[in-house]
C-alpha cells in the first residue's frame, strides 16, 4: 500500500491543473511514480487522491455497504458522482474537473497533504481554518481517538 507524507502549495493553472510533488507521486517505500490516481470527495471540504491500490480498499469498504440500508446507497451515490481517474501529465500534473474544483473551494493555489493512504487537495486558507482549530488540542484528541493504544 502506498503512503504519502509532507505536503506542498502548488499553482492551479487556467485549465485545473495542478502539480503532484515527486515525493507525492512516487509515495514512500516506491521506486517508481504512480501514472495515475483516482480523485474523490474528502472530507472536511478538501479532494481525495488515491493510488490504485488505495482506491481498490476504499471500493471493497463501499461494496460491503448493505444495500438494503437506503443511507448506504444515498452515500454511495453522492460519494461516487465526484470520482474520477486523473492521470500524472509528463510535467507531473494532474487535471481537477471543475465541479470539484469548486466542490473544494479551489482557486489559483492548492495545499497538496500527504495523509498516509492518501494526499489531500486543499484550499490553503481552509487548510490553515481546519489546522488553527486542532492546535493545542492534539493531545487531547489523541487520548479520545487512539486511546491507549499505540
């Protein structure tokens, strides 16, 4: 499974496309870059960028719905309506359609997050309204979220 870390402010060019850092696009533990990944829905207001392999987990989780939980196939539907396959350009760059583009409150920048299974795509001024909010909180939050586990 690939894992992303770091994170990076990128242009948004006239046409929604935006670079993936090299150490993004190849993820940690990878020789090679990734040639494309799978764009959805975050959460929180960001976009969602999966690798393949990640993708395919996040499809197993969606398939195991009950499909006779009508909240189930009301996720499934609002969920899945934003995904698509972008492709990495030869200069690294990925195409965002302009739904999400606006779905996320994209302008002319992007906060690019490497997130473990995942890199967020982040309006940088929300990103920074989401940070200021846990800040001073981590500890806290960890205690209620992982508990005494480690």
């Amino acid at each position: 499974m690939s894992s992303f870390y770091g994170g990076e402010i990128h242009a948004i060019d006239h046409k929604g496309r935006v670079s993936i850092p090299a150490t993004l696009r190849r993820a940690e533990g990878k020789r090679t870059s990734i040639p494309r990944f799978f764009l959805a829905p975050g959460f929180d207001g960001c976009l969602a960028l999966y690798s393949p392999e990640g993708w395919n987990k996040i499809e197993e989780q969606l398939q195991a719905l009950p499909l006779g939980d009508r909240e189930a196939r009301a996720f499934q539907r609002a969920f899945l309506r934003h995904v698509c396959k972008v492709a990495v350009d030869a200069q690294g760059r990925i195409t965002i359609p302009p739904s999400l583009l606006s779905l996320a409150g994209l302008g002319k920048e992007a906060l690019l997050q490497g997130l473990m299974n995942r890199i967020e795509i982040w309006n940088p001024e929300r990103f920074t309204g989401e940070s200021d909010a846990v800040e001073g909180k981590l500890e806290d939050m960890a205690a209620r979220v992982i508990g005494g586990r480690s």
